[in-house]
C-alpha cells in the first residue's frame, strides 16, 4: 500500500520559515516528478513546486524565491523549505507524485500577521 505522509506544519508568524516533509513508503519513486500543492480554505487546490527526476525545479510565481523543493530519493522523501512566509501563504500543503493518484493528507500551514 502506497502512503505519502507530509509533516512540518504549524503555526507561525509573518517572515518565519518551515520546512515541509513528505515521507512515501510503499514504493519508490525516483524516476517520478514529485511536487507540493496547496489549498486555502474555499478556494482550489493550486500548484506551488515541482521536481523531475533530474532536480529540475519550477515554482508558481507567488512562492519563486520564498520556498525551495527538494528530494532525497535515498529516503524516498521530498521537502519543501519555506521561507519569508506571508499570511496569504496560509493553506493546507499536500504532496503529490506526478502522473498517479497518490496524494499526501495534508498539513496544515497557518501565517499569523
């Protein structure tokens, strides 16, 4: 059975950082784009990173600079390293494996002002 469980979130003020965790087990997946999405309340699910294979990285525009994804495939685990966080950042933070069905179950991130 296939699990993505993401870890890291909490509360927090404007200008601090996070670092995100999402540890998958039950296969690996190396040769898989692995990304991090995020979903404030009442509004859709919107993409923030994403990593291919080869550590190519991409960024939605409101986060490029702020947060930085990385993996470690020996751990069969990706992070996302927040930093400079903002109110607007405030959001439930799920991680994906591209091209599958298989979803973290979120975390919560909340930026107080």
């Amino acid at each position: 059975q296939v699990q993505l469980v993401e870890s890291g979130g909490g509360l927090v003020q404007a200008g601090a950082s996070l670092r995100l965790s999402c540890a998958a087990s039950g296969r690996t997946f190396n040769a898989y784009s692995v990304g991090w999405f995020r979903q404030a309340p009442g509004r859709t699910r919107d993409f923030v990173a994403l990593m291919n294979p080869g550590g190519k990285t991409n960024y939605a525009k409101s986060v490029k600079g702020r947060f930085a994804i990385s993996r470690d495939n020996a751990k069969n685990t990706m992070y996302l390293q927040m930093n400079s966080l903002k109110p607007e950042d405030t959001a439930v933070y799920y991680c994906r494996v591209s091209g599958t069905d298989y979803w973290g179950q979120g975390t919560q991130v909340t930026v107080s002002s």
